[in-house]
C-alpha cells in the first residue's frame, strides 16, 4: 500500500510533500537532497524494504525536498536556511514534539543546524555518509569528475551518479533504476543550482553545540567522503559515537542493509529508555531579545601567540578552546553566539547575572589551561536578536559594544564586569569584586566603572 502523501506550506510559501507510516516514537528521515520523490522510491524495492524496516515499531517521517519530487518544483532557494524550513514545516505540521532525525549525504547539515537550533525537541541524531564542511565533499577526486559532466551531460551524469557514488560501482538492477529516479526526483537547472550551494556549507563551529546523542554511520570503503570526516564529525559533537560498516556504497539500502537497520535499531533503542527527568533536562535557551547579560571573551595576544606556535598550530589550539568555552557557556546556561564574532572572540548571552559570571570564570580558567590566557568582559543592557546575512542567530546592541570593550580593558586572564552586572550579582555569584575605578572605553561616550572578579568566596 503505498504512503498517503500530504503537504505541509513553509514559512516561505513552499509546498512540501511528505509522508508518515507506522506509529509510535518519530523517526524523521531527511531525503537525500536534491534527489527525493515519495511515489517512486516506493515503488523501487530495495528502497520500499529500507523504509519498511526503519518504520517497525515507530513513526517513520518522510518528505521531498523543496524543488524535487512532488514538493513545488519552482524553486530557486536551496539554502541551508531554507532547507531548514522545509524540515520545520513537515513537524509542525504533524505536531511532533519530540523526534529523532535520520540524516544522509547532503541533508546531514539540515538536520545538524536543526538539532542545534531546537535541542529540545531532537531525541537523537543519525548522520549517514555526511559532511560538516561542504568542501570535503566537492574536493572529491571522484565527485569533481562526476561533477564535471553536470553542466554537458544530465542522462550520463545521472547514470554515472547512480553508478559510482550511490552503489560504489557494484553491478546489478539498482543502478539503472537510481538513475531514473534521479532523472524524475529533480530537473538539471535544480541540481546545477544546488552545487553552489552545498560546496559552501560550513557548520564545523556549530557541531559543538549540539547536544543531542549522536550516531555517526559511515561505509569505510565509500570513496567521496574518507572515514577521516566521519571521525572528525564524531570527534566534535560531544555525545556522539562513531560505527564504521564494511562496503563502498552510499545507499543503506545497497550492499549489507542489515548492518546499518542494526546499528540504527540499537542506538534508537537506548533512546526508548529515556526518562521525563532527561527530556526535561535543562537545554540552552534562543537567543534573548531585551534585556541580557553578555559575556565576550578573546584570546589574549593572539598575534605574538602565532608567532611563537606558528598559524596551523594556534588555530588549532584556537579551535578546540572555542569549542571548550562554548561547552563551558551552555553548562552554566548560557548562549554561543552562532553569528561571527570579533577576531579570536566567544560572544554569549545570558538571562543571569550569576551564571554568566559562572561561566566567565570557567572560560578564564580554561583558556590559561590550553595556555592561551583570555580577555574577559560582562555588560549587561538591552539587546536586539536578529539573523545575519549568512542565515545565523546573533545579537546586537550597546550592551554587546561595551561588553566586548570591557573584555579588552581586561588583563590576559582577568575577568572584568560593569558596574551593572555586579550590582546584579554582588549577593548570589560566590566569587568578591575588586573595584577597579572607571575605564575610558573607545567608542563608548561615558565612562565605565569596572570591577574583578578576584576570587570565589570560601563558601561559594
């Protein structure tokens, strides 16, 4: 019996195809962008038998992607942003307050960006074959040549698609098949519009923010995209695990299916014996529009220290501080800015006076522990949460300016806050101020007054 198909509108007037069978927990499984049509992958068995296996015992969630299959074809946005859209449409449709999300090749990143963005609604996250980093993808010697015949010729890049990437060059009826469905899934101009797109894709600084649990699955012989990218995205989403399955195919569903249907039914299996007190766990907040309290932290005299490590070293260095001090912000309850910061900064918001200057201190201690000592700045004041260009959350406002000009009054491995921020945390920070008089801070009209935080109280 074949899915009863439904469309779910987008914030952005995108009609969205899609489709659930089965019942109990959500499972939602992102489509293999740009190539997803509902009807015929049902029709193909190899495909129909995948689904049918994923939707046992569960609610399986599927739906074509904007500009492909039976969504609306007239599209011309595949960003991030609005993939992300097509995502959110499909569960707010359906009401699903709590989901895992099954994520392969290109979709990978959508279903990342979202676990970060709504960490309370993701259960789990499987990340099939994908990449954080677009260009680990397109610098493939065998997508780049595949790529190459786009733009002269769909039915031979299609064949050849299907072929090399979809079943790793292994014989039989199901490549022919892949190529029909990609020749009905998406048109040439949708697939050449989609290229751009998907080379820049660049959610490395993201991965730590989610806080999902996280199975990474990967072929190990599958050539365009090495097990060093698998490793890497295990690597820097922190509950996350990494299970390699033998074969050269991109499709589950070609070569050992059983493998990857075990690996996917235990890691969901653990999500089953959730308890109320882990979905109820705290998570960070959305950004806050009003009134905030800001941290900004910046690498100490970042240009001697490139000089002395040398610019891969200290980027390096540099990379996993970051991800430390995010880590530090979100446990103390606090907000990374996604939007891009100033230099070699951290910039975050809080609803508390208290757990930021928690999280100040816990950012100061682990940037002398990597032995790159920080300037630190709290301000707090009005704050306007808007996205920038790029599609990212971030916060503006003169609380973030004279935060961020506090941090660089600030002594390498100092904590410096307003007069404000320690007024509201004088009682309940476990940690005494030292009064460092008022500070001329550029660009600001006034002067500031500022204070240390010197040490934690011995009954803090």
């Amino acid at each position: 019996m074949e899915p009863r198909i439904q469309y779910a509108k987008t914030s952005d007037g995108v009609n969205i195809a899609y489709c659930a069978t089965g019942e109990g927990r959500a499972l939602v499984h992102l489509p293999w962008f740009p190539i997803s049509h509902l009807q015929m992958e049902w029709q193909v068995p190899e495909i129909h038998q995948w689904y049918q296996r994923l939707a046992e015992g569960r609610m399986l969630v599927r739906f074509d992607c904007r500009g492909g299959g039976l969504s609306d074809r007239e599209v011309t946005d595949f960003s991030l942003d609005a993939r992300l859209l097509d995502l959110e449409a499909v569960v707010e449709r359906l009401g699903l307050d709590r989901l895992a999300l099954f994520a392969p090749l290109h979709s990978g990143p959508v279903a990342m960006a979202y676990a970060a963005r709504h960490p309370e609604r993701v259960s789990q996250l499987i990340l099939w074959c994908t990449y954080a980093l677009g260009s680990d993808w397109a610098q493939s010697p065998q997508v780049a040549g595949i790529v190459a015949i786009l733009d002269k010729d769909w039915h031979t890049f299609t064949e050849a698609a299907a072929r090399a990437l979809a079943m790793g060059w292994e014989e039989g009826e199901l490549a022919p098949r892949l190529s029909v469905l990609v020749r009905e899934s998406v048109t040439q101009q949708a697939f050449q519009a989609f290229v751009p797109v998907r080379d820049a894709v660049d959610l490395t600084d993201l991965l730590p923010q989610i806080i999902a649990p996280t199975l990474v699955l990967h072929r190990r012989q599958f050539r365009a995209i090495s097990v060093e990218v698998a490793s890497g995205l295990a690597a820097r989403i922190p509950d996350s695990r990494l299970a390699l399955l033998e074969g050269t195919a991109l499709m589950p569903f070609a070569g050992d299916m059983e493998a990857a249907l075990q690996a996917i039914n235990e890691f969901l299996g653990e999500g089953e014996t959730e308890s109320p007190a882990d979905i109820t766990r705290p998570r960070p907040a959305d950004l806050p529009s009003g009134t905030a309290v800001i941290l900004f932290a910046d690498i100490a005299d970042s240009t001697a220290l490139t000089e002395r490590l040398g610019d891969a070293a200290f980027r390096a260095k540099a990379r996993e501080l970051a991800d430390a001090l995010r880590k530090a912000i979100r446990e103390c309850g606090g907000t990374p800015v996604e939007g891009p910061t100033l230099g070699d900064g951290v910039l975050a918001a809080f609803t508390s006076a208290r757990e930021a200057i928690e999280a100040a201190v816990r950012c100061r201690d682990e940037g002398s522990h990597a032995g790159l000592p920080l300037h630190v700045g709290l301000h707090a004041g009005d704050v306007m949460r808007e996205k920038d260009p790029d599609g990212r959350a971030n916060v503006y406002g003169g609380a973030v300016n004279i935060a961020a000009r506090i941090a660089g009054a600030s002594a390498a491995g100092e904590v410096l806050v307003s007069d404000i921020v320690r007024g509201l945390a004088r009682t309940s920070a476990g940690v005494t101020f030292e009064d460092c008089g008022e500070r001329e801070l550029k660009g600001i009209g006034e002067p500031v007054r500022v204070w240390a935080v010197s040490q934690r109280m011995e009954n803090g």
